[in-house]
C-alpha cells in the first residue's frame, strides 16, 4: 500500500525531471539548434568547444563574486540567527525583517535595486548626505558591477540561511546552555563548543546550496544588466547560446558540465565534512 502512494510522485519526479536531463544529456551530442527536427550527432564537439574557447568558459570567473558572497551571507546569517535565538529585545520584529527579501519575487528584487543602483539613484543620494559627491557607476563599470550584484544576491537569500540555521539553533536543548553557565563558560564558548557543532549538518546544507546557486546564477545580474559590463555568467551565456544563437546542442552541454560541476562540489563537500551524528553530552 505504501508504493501506492508513492507512484504518483515518483512518476512525475521522473516525467518532469529524470526524462528533461535525459534528453539535455543527448542533445549536449548533437548540433540541434532547437526548430529542425533532425538532431545531427556530433560526439563530443560540443564539450570541445566548450574547453577550448576561452569565452564561454572564462564566464565561470564571474560566479567566484557570488561565491564569496555566499561566504559573506552564511557568515551573517549564522550571526544573526545566534543572536536572536536568546533573548533579545524586538527579536520577532527582526527575525522578519531578515526574512522578508526571501519572500519577495526576484524580478521585483531586481528591478527594486536596479532603480537602488543607478546614476542618481538611492545609493547616490545617501551617499550624497555624506559628501561622496561623483560615485562610481554601480552597475556600468566593469570593475565594480559583479560586486553590487553580489550583494544584491546575499540580501536576497540570507533570509532562508537564516531560518535554518535559526530552527536548528533553537532545537539544541536548553540545558546544555545552563551547564555551560555553570562551568564559566563565555558566549563565544557557547557558540564554539554548543552551537556550531549541534548545527554541523545544517552549515553543511546551507553550504551546499550557497554554493550551487552561486555557481548557477541568473535570475539578479540578468534582470539588472542583461550579463552587460562583465557581469555575464555561465547560465546566462547557456541561455544566450540557446535562444540567441540557437544552438541548443552547444548550449544544452553547457548545462551539462554545470550540472556535473555542482555535482562534483556536492560530492567533495560530503567527503571533506561527512555528516556523523554529533553527541553534544
């Protein structure tokens, strides 16, 4: 009875996912370019090309801005969530605040920080109030773009880092604080010896997906700069390739060796830090 319920899932996890990167995987081998029926195979050309030309993988060297964003934002998520899992005054309100960018819709975040950012903009005219009077140009100097992007990214998505690691923090039982208070321990040794190995599993977690979703954005610097100034990444160059240039085969492997490289990153993270059972007693 129980593998009745779980045939309708199954199904349309295998349907809607399985079966789409199957037909990606055989048309990373072939010239398609997405209209004529015939699918010419063409070996491993695509993935040569791939390799050999420096503009489409050098695209790759921009995700490293969003990787040390990612950095930046699991950092301030874990503090934060630290603080506000004890008593702070206003903590509630807080806790929204810092999770609300995550509720919003990202064009909409896009298109919020896209006015933000612009000559003349809101950024200009805080800055402004300070004496900063010829800022630079956001989003159109080569220089600094990735970086504005990058940061739009972490105010996004530090809200769903701070929620885990906030419910995982909070289900560390109580007692072991008070046994701490005890022994003399400090707030910094609460945090080294009770905290961060009680949430071991869920950094993990949390580091996996910042990570992934660094390595594959799209959604913030394709809104706001269309991959203008620099900023292009290597999903955005797959879905250039793909519905620009129309080559879906060249594009469709692109996606491949993204998807294997998030895989891989996957797999070393688990290895370097297993996730064994923490006896904090």
């Amino acid at each position: 009875m129980p593998w009745l319920f779980l045939l309708a899932p199954i199904l349309l996890l295998v349907l809607f996912t399985y079966v789409p990167v199957a037909n990606m995987v055989w048309y990373g081998f072939t010239d398609w370019d997405g209209l004529d029926p015939v699918k010419e195979p063409v070996g491993l050309a695509n993935y040569v090309e791939i390799f050999t030309r420096p503009e489409i993988f050098q695209v790759f060297l921009v995700s490293l801005y969003y990787v040390v964003g990612a950095f930046v934002q699991l950092i301030v998520a874990l503090y934060f969530a630290t603080v506000l899992s004890f008593s702070t005054r206003f903590r509630n309100f807080f806790k929204g605040v810092l999770f609300f960018p995550y509720l919003l819709n990202g064009v909409a975040i896009g298109l919020v920080f896209l006015y933000f950012f612009r000559p003349g903009g809101t950024l200009d005219a805080l800055l402004a109030l300070v004496g900063v009077g010829e800022p630079p140009l956001w989003l159109g100097d080569p220089d600094i773009v990735n970086v504005s992007l990058a940061a739009t990214s972490v105010w996004r998505y530090m809200g769903l880092n701070f929620v885990l690691f906030l419910g995982a923090i909070q289900s560390i039982p109580s007692e072991l604080y008070e046994a701490a208070e005890l022994d003399g321990a400090g707030g910094w040794d609460k945090f080294r010896s009770i905290v961060l190995p009680g949430i071991r599993q869920i950094v993990g977690l949390s580091f996996i997906l910042a990570v992934s979703g660094a390595l594959s954005v799209f959604e913030i610097p394709y809104i706001m700069t269309g991959g203008a100034n620099g900023s292009e990444t290597f999903v955005i160059k797959t879905v250039t390739t793909a519905f620009t240039f129309s080559k879906v085969g060249l594009a469709s492997a692109m996606a491949v060796v993204l998807l294997a490289i998030v895989l891989i990153f996957t797999w070393l993270q688990r290895r370097i830090f297993p996730d064994d059972k923490v006896d904090l007693t």
